[in-house]
C-alpha cells in the first residue's frame, strides 16, 4: 500500500469506511491491496461524463461502473430535474431503460430509488428495452427527463448510463454541466437521497411501464415507411431477410416493426437472438464490424437472403449487409447506409409530391459528403453538427421551434440513423425498416442496393471514406491522446500525400456555430479531408478518412494514400 500516492489512498480508505457501501464492494477493493497500479486506475478519477452520460469498466471504485457511481450520477441528475420542474404542475418523471449487460437491471433500479428519494417519479421498463424507445416514450409520457443504462456496442465488461432531457435528447454540454456541477457539490455518497423499493411503489414513485408502451413505440416506427401501400401489396414479402440483434435489445422490436410493413421472410440468427451479456458469439457486438456479421452471413447463403441487417446492443444502430449479383455479400458502410437511405427517403417523398420546400438533412462533421450532396439534389438543406446524436436531436428542437425547417433524415458514419420526428436519438429499428422497404422497392426493379449505391457513384463522384482507431487505456493513455491532439495543433501539416493542406479546422475554438470540442479537421485541396478525435466514450482516438475519387479505383488508391501517410506522423 506504500505506492499509492496520498489523494488514491485517502480515496480508497473513504470507500472502505463509509457504511453506505456493501461489504462485497469493499471486499473486492480489498483484495486489490497488492495491485496499486489497479486501485490507481480505480480511484485517480471520478467516472466522467462524456457523451451523455457515464460509461466504464463495472467493477468498484470511484472511476468504475457500480450502483454507486451510478446512485451519484442520479443525485446530480435529480437536481437537474427538480430544477427543470421548478413552477410546473404535478410531480416531475423521469422514464428509465436498460438494455442486456450485465448489472443493467440493479444500476436501473438503483437509478429509480434515487429519483424517488428525491421526490421525483421513476417510471421504469421491467426488463431490457431499446434505447430509441427511450427516448420516444419521453416524448409520448411528456416526462421531464430520461435515463438508459448501456454501453452500446463497447466490450463485455462495460456498462454505461446515458441521460436525456424532456425532449427525449441526450443531455447536450451545457445542460450536461449543470449535472456535473451538481455531482462534484456532493461531498460524499451520504449525500445521496435513496428510497427502498417498497417505500417508492408505495408512495407511487416508482411505476413499471410495458406493453402499451412497447406497442406506441412501434407503431410510430412503422408509420415512418416511405412506401407502406407497395410494401402491403407484396413487395414486402418478396424480400428475404436475414436478422441478428447480436444478443441485444434489437430482437422483438425489429421484428414487430418488419411485420406491420409486411416483411413475412425475416430470419433471425437463433445462436444471437437471445440477451446475452457476455456477447459469446462475437469479438464485439458492433454492426460496424464484418465479424460480427459471420452467422448472419452463414445463415443468408443457406436461405438466398437478400439483405442480412444486424443491430447493436441497445438498439440504436443498425449495420447492412447486402448480397450481390454474383451472391457474395458485401457490407455497407455507415455512410453508405445513410447515403442510401437519404436517396430513398427524398425520392419517394418526391415521387409522392409530399418532399416539402424547407426540408433539411443533418448530418456531423465526420459523416461523407456524399449524402449531403445527394441531399441537395433533391433541394433539401444540409446542416452539419458536432459528432453525437444529442447535436443532430438539437438541430430538430431547433427546426420544431422556428419552424423555418422541416426534418426529414439525420445520420452518423458511425451506423446511427433517424427518420421520423417522434425521437432524439438514432434508431436501429426504423433504420432496419427502412433498409429493408428500400432493398424490396429496388428489388422489384431488378437491382440490389448495391447497384443503386453504383448508380449514386456515377452521379455524384465516388465517394470512400475509412475510419481508423489507437486505443490508449489508463491515466498514461489520457495524456498521449492530448499530447497527440496538441501536436498537430501547434504544428499542422502542409501537405499530406503530396497534396496541400488547404484549410485546418479546430472545433475547440467554437467555430460554424458549434459548440467547443477537441477536434480538428483538415481539408485539402483536392477535396479529400481527415480528422483526429478522442472518443467521449471509451480510451481512444479515432482518425477519420474521406475522398472523392473519378472512379471505384481511384478514390480506393486516394483513400490508402490519405491514410497511410496520416498515420504514420500519428505512429512515429
């Protein structure tokens, strides 16, 4: 115990004395007394806010994910509420989900008794949910905020909590500064105001929602088809679909929704259509991944299928794999999908003389330029946001308060999708969907989405775009990743591949409008760009990637060069 710096220890010995906390926590923080670098990693930090909200290891410790960390994250996000509250009618609520991992349940629980020791109604799902069906029953129970307990796609031994506001958005910075300020004002856990279960039912503070809940939700979804009249008359059914929730939240949802539009041939993936919170089929339970599409795939060769989709533990992204004429199966890109899905959105909106005038597409400042221009083309306005869904739900508080916009389709590269202004956050079931309703409507045309995806590229430029990653774990990692950033900062480059460097952009300065964050973007003259970004969300950078080439090899020859030479500054 002699290595642990002083701040560690008085941190550790706080833990240990404080009757607040279990002996199991204190036991396992004991048995970590012969592992100082452990309990540093464990206690060098509190769990910080990034992207919404917490996520971390689970374990005990304050920079860990534990119905403690948790129970302070809600103490801080109770006052937030009873502020937002403050001179409305009635009792403030706050609608709370969780998806398969592992203590998901006890931390939403947890998160419940908190909010109701603070006078605030928890109305609470019994068992794993979506996290776009969060967001929508904020919306449609008018509560004053939301709560999911997830990870999303980061490894097993992750969980996360993520909180909203009565829009049904992810809490944006300067609302999210408000609970962190209120976190840091608590001294200790004892100030964190808790009822016991039976205490909230009885006093109507705690409340379990269900099935009307789930039934609103979808039927919302499938009310979002473009082309529900063709799919109803078969067009639907014609397609073959393969589907795999790998082990999330994903399975009944996208399943009931495919079935109101009238998809009769979906398939899903029995070894990963049950929850489960080790993922024990897959590496990483990512739709971003081609690996995690390995008996998705299996199983579309056997049956002939179409279209394999995949959806990621909570739900709220959607990956595609699409079989070609040769019936191999080729994986869309997050920017493919969404390309795609900005194409068919606006075309049949148009064809049925219902695109409005104001319509606009939002998009981040990562995401390819190719659905912007597809976009365009179509008349609607683009609007770009910093990297996160909570922007892109923003932009629609915006759009809903002026009026002056029309919102039509928002998407990240990073496989997250919304259409349909019922929610704040991406949506892998309605992505699923219309995946699905546009694979069917080209299919009856004799094209795959493929072939449209080709078509796009002779009219507008091929477009590729790569997305690289160094992940850098621990206190040690956190410094490389600002010493890193700050290099290329102070000293950016002029050229890269013997192209020049036409303009470099730091989003840390506030600039387009945006809101302050540690990015930086480079865009070169031949319009090629790339960007440096440490994740909000797990201990990583992440280096994005984007050409416009005059062909499928010339814009894959831009893209190696492009990549090649950034890392190699980023690797030396």
């Amino acid at each position: 115990m002699t290595e642990l710096s002083v701040t560690i220890k008085e941190k550790l010995d706080s833990w240990l004395n404080d009757p607040s906390i279990d002996e199991t926590t204190k036991q396992e923080l004991r048995s970590l007394e012969s592992n100082p670098a452990e309990l540093e990693d464990r206690f060098y930090r509190d769990l910080e806010f990034g992207t919404g909200g917490l996520r971390g290891v689970i374990g005990a410790g304050s920079n860990r994910m534990n119905r403690y960390t948790v129970a302070r994250a809600t103490q801080g996000f109770a006052q937030y509420i009873l502020e937002e509250h403050a001179g409305k009618e009635g009792r403030p609520s706050v609608v709370i989900a969780h998806d398969c991992r592992h203590f998901s349940p006890e931390f939403a629980l947890e998160a419940a008794l908190v909010l109701a020791g603070n006078g605030i109604v928890a109305k609470l799902f019994p068992s794993l949910r979506p996290t776009p069906q969060l967001s929508f029953s904020v919306r449609s129970l008018k509560a004053t905020g939301g709560i999911v307990i997830t990870a999303s796609h980061n490894p097993p031994e992750y969980n996360g909590y993520k909180v909203y506001n009565a829009s049904g958005g992810q809490l944006v910075p300067h609302e999210a500064e408000r609970v962190i300020g209120n976190i840091q004002a608590l001294s200790s856990l004892k100030e964190v105001k808790r009822l016991s279960r039976e205490e909230a039912e009885a006093k109507e503070l705690l409340i379990w929602l269900g099935e009307a809940e789930d039934e609103a939700f979808v039927e919302t979804v499938a009310n979002t088809s473009v082309n529900r009249e063709l799919m109803a008359a078969g067009a639907a059914k014609d397609l073959v679909v393969v589907f795999t929730p790998l082990h999330g939240t994903g399975n009944m949802p996208v399943r009931r929704a495919l079935e109101k539009i009238g998809f009769t041939q979906v398939h899903v993936v029995n070894e990963q259509e049950q929850p489960d919170g080790d993922f024990s089929t897959v590496k990483s339970p990512n739709p971003e991944e081609r690996e995690a599409f390995t008996m998705a795939i299996e199983l579309g060769k056997k049956i002939g299928a179409d279209i394999l989709i995949g959806t990621d533990p909570d739900a709220d992204r959607m990956g595609a794999v699409v079989r070609t004429k040769d019936g191999e199966y080729e994986i869309l890109t997050g920017n493919q999908s969404g390309s795609l899905l900005v194409h068919y959105v606006l075309s049949q909106m148009k064809e049925r003389g219902a695109l409005p005038s104001n319509g606009a597409v939002v998009k981040t400042i990562v995401t390819s330029e190719f659905g912007a221009e597809i976009a365009r083309h179509y008349g609607a306005s683009v609007f770009n946001t910093l990297t996160g869904f909570k922007y892109i739900g923003e932009k629609m508080n915006e759009f809903d308060q002026t009026g002056q916009h029309t919102y039509l389709f928002g998407y990240e590269e990073s496989y997250g999708y919304l259409a349909g202004n019922y929610a704040r956050d991406k949506d892998a079931i309605v992505a699923s969907t219309l995946i699905c309703e546009a694979a069917a409507y080209y299919k009856r045309q004799g094209k795959t989405l493929i072939d449209v995806l080709e078509e796009l590229y002779r009219q507008f430029g091929y477009y590729r775009e790569s997305l690289a990653s160094r992940t850098l774990k621990g206190k040690d990692g956190l410094a490389k990743i600002t010493a890193l950033m700050e290099d290329f900062r102070a000293n950016p480059p002029q050229d890269v591949a013997g192209i020049r460097v036409a303009e470099m952009r730091d989003y840390l300065k506030g600039i387009e409008g945006l809101p302050k964050e540690n990015v930086l973007k480079f865009l070169l003259e031949d319009g090629s760009w790339f960007c440096l970004r440490p994740s909000g969300t797990e201990p990583k950078i992440k280096f994005y990637f984007a050409v416009r080439g005059t062909s499928n090899e010339d814009a894959k020859a831009r893209l190696s060069h492009l990549e090649e030479h950034v890392l190699a500054r980023v690797d030396a």
